[in-house]
C-alpha cells in the first residue's frame, strides 16, 4: 500500500476526532497515572475491588477482542499460587469484576462486555461502549504516522503532538508493580518515544524554539540520557545566547552517562563540549563510545 492509500484508507475508517470518540463512550478508562474509571459522568470506585479483579479488567483493556482462558490469566496473576485454589480466586475474582462493571446484571445474565466461550476462554468486546487512553494513544500515533509518511506534516504534528502529552500523565499504571505490565508500560513508552523524536526531527528544519525545548524536555523526562534531545537543548541555548544553561546541561549529560553507564561520551559531545567550556574531556569507562544511550 503507498503512502497516499495508507492515508486515504485511514480517513475513510477513522473519521471521528479523538475527542468525539472519549466524550461519546458509555465507559471511559485512564491507564495511565492512576488507574480511573468512569461510567457515563459516574467515577466508579475501584478501591474497595479486589485487586486481582482490577488486574483482570486491566489485562481485557490492555487487550481488547483478544481471547486468554482461565489457565492463561491463573498463570499471570497467580503464578506462585496452588492450581485449585488459583482458579477459584479466579472464579470469585471474574463474578466481582462483571458486577462492577454491571452492577444491574441479573443472576444468568451475560455481561455486555466480558464473553465467555468453550474451554474457559474469554475475550472482553468493547466495540463503541468503551474508550481508553491506551487505545487512544495507538488511534493518534497511527494517524500521525500515515500522515507522516503521506507528507502531510501540519496534521502529522497535530496527532504526534497529542501523543507527546501523554508523557506528562506519568508511567502506565503509575504504582502497580505487577511483572506482567512492563511489556505494556514499554510499548507505550516506545510509542511517546518516536513521535517525540519525529517532532524534534521536524521542528528542527521548521518549528519555533520554544516547541523545540518543550519537546526536548518531554522527552528527558522519558529517556535520560536522550541524545538528541540533549544535543537540542544545548543548541538552542546557545543560539538564544544563554551559555550558561547550555553548559548546565552539557555537563550533566557528560556526568550521568560516564557515571551511571561508565561509558565513554559520542564524539559529537566530546567535540561540543571542548568548544563550550574550552577544556578537553577525560572520559572514564570502557574503551567503547556510548551508541545507545537510553534509559534501561
């Protein structure tokens, strides 16, 4: 498919704003932060649940449409626990979970949502009735990629941008400390990670100085030791002719990656920093330069 189809074939079968989308849901959830839910302008309490209910409706949200049986959730969020007395933690934890979801569910009714098929295996249907940040920051990444690559780079920025401000919601389910959810947390992250680095790419050649360090900024508070949007504050510092903080910043980079990662500096900093401060750098740490300097 060309770049042009791509971006006609999303037009076509996403034509509603990402606002109208969250503000038509029956049953709105944020992921990221602190977990809340609400249904219709009702916040649902989610406190007195059970814990490992919550992480079972997290999983389905995290996994829309796709099937996992009874064994496969007992494994994840049971993984130290007798068999028998996993599935039925996992039993009681389901029935909680449909009726808060549902509280008006009769004794043999079946939740709208949470279907049940042969050999214990379970999909959660959303369809239209549910909107999450989590879907809703793939739907803005994915239009702001096909747009992208179609040269459309005014409405590129528009979706990428929106992406970039779920930096600032804080980590995907900010203190969970479930094993099962890093995967997610990194998908996520990875996603923030490339439209900040597309809009830097792009309001380097055409944005303001002020988008340029507001999206370097976001992007530190992502990745630490984030090269390019290092090289990006120290740049624009020195353009606006505050060396100073242009300094500040080269030599906490230079101090974080020698002394956190032990490596040596890129040869493009070491170049930068002797023309700043005037003196040369004694790089510390193994022989090799740092080529990867992301936060682990």
């Amino acid at each position: 498919m060309t770049a042009v189809h791509a971006v006609e074939d999303l037009i076509k079968n996403d034509v509603d704003h990402p606002r109208e989308l969250e503000r038509e849901a029956p049953y709105r959830a944020y992921l990221f932060g602190y977990l809340r839910m609400y249904r219709g302008d009702h916040r649902v309490t989610l406190e007195s649940s059970r814990k490992k209910g919550l992480h079972i409706l997290l999983w389905f949200l995290l996994n829309p449409g796709k099937p996992c049986s009874a064994d496969q959730f007992v494994d994840t969020l049971w993984p130290e626990t007798e068999p028998d007395k996993a599935i039925r933690g996992f039993d009681v934890n389901m029935h909680v979970l449909k009726r808060l979801l549902e509280p008006e569910l009769g004794p043999r009714e079946r939740s709208s949502f949470i279907q049940h098929h042969a050999n214990r295996v379970y999909t959660f249907e959303s369809a239209d009735l549910w909107w999450t940040d989590v879907a809703d920051l793939e739907l803005l990444f994915r239009r702001g990629h096909a747009y992208d690559i179609a040269g459309d780079v005014a409405r590129a920025l528009f979706y990428y941008r929106r992406v970039s401000g779920y930096v600032s919601q804080g980590p995907l389910l900010d203190g969970e400390s479930s094993s099962w959810l890093e995967r997610y947390r990194h998908k996520y992250a990875l996603m923030c990670s490339q439209a900040l680095t597309r809009l830097m790419q792009i309001d380097i050649d055409s944005g303001t100085d002020e988008e340029l360090l507001e999206t370097a900024y976001q992007m530190l508070r992502l990745e630490r030791y984030n090269q390019l949007a290092t090289k990006v504050i120290i740049e624009v510092s020195l353009r606006q002719g505050n060396r100073r903080r242009a300094a500040r910043r080269l030599e906490a980079f230079c101090e974080v990656v020698q002394r956190d990662l032990g490596m040596r500096l890129p040869k493009e900093f070491v170049e930068l920093r002797h023309q700043l401060l005037g003196t040369p750098i004694r790089c510390g740490g193994p022989s090799h330069q740092a080529t990867n300097l992301q936060a682990r």
